[in-house]
C-alpha cells in the first residue's frame, strides 16, 4: 500500500527532528497533533514496511537498526537480571 501523506510526514520529521528547538515530544505534540506514545507506536510500524524504505531507505535502515540495538540491550538486561535473581 503506497504512502499516506501522514505517513509521509512521519518520515520526513523523523528524519529532521534535530532542527528543532526544545524536546521532541513538544514538537510531535505541536507539528503533527499526535501525542508521543501514538507517533512512536505509528512509526514503529512504519519502518517495518517496503514502501518506507523505498521513501527514505537510509532513515528506515537507521531506525531499524536502532530499534534492534535496543531490543538486544534488553533482552542482555533481563538475563542480567534473571541471572542475579537465580
């Protein structure tokens, strides 16, 4: 399924946030009328869509991956964790 323009727009504040003055969430508040938890969960699954990599294949391959780096550091701090508590 193609782009939706809010799709779009997702795409294109994530890839500029930095040039925003004040936090994140203020501007995804103000600029795109979302609360953060809805952009987050929004863009979540928008990464994970072809149509998204062929739109911005950079910031999708970014995110991706950050997500992964992230997803794996809590994974490491649950067996961390499962380890003290055995």
């Amino acid at each position: 399924m193609p782009l939706s323009d809010r799709d779009r727009a997702l795409l294109d504040f994530e890839s500029r946030w930095n040039a925003h003055s004040g936090a994140k969430e203020e501007a995804v508040r103000s600029e795109l009328e979302l609360t953060p938890a809805r952009y987050y969960q929004l863009l979540g699954r928008l990464v994970d869509t072809a149509d998204a990599v062929a739109y911005d294949p950079v910031l999708v391959h970014r995110l991706r991956r950050l997500r992964d780096e992230q997803e794996r550091a809590r994974r490491g701090r649950a067996q961390v964790a499962a380890v003290r508590a055995g």
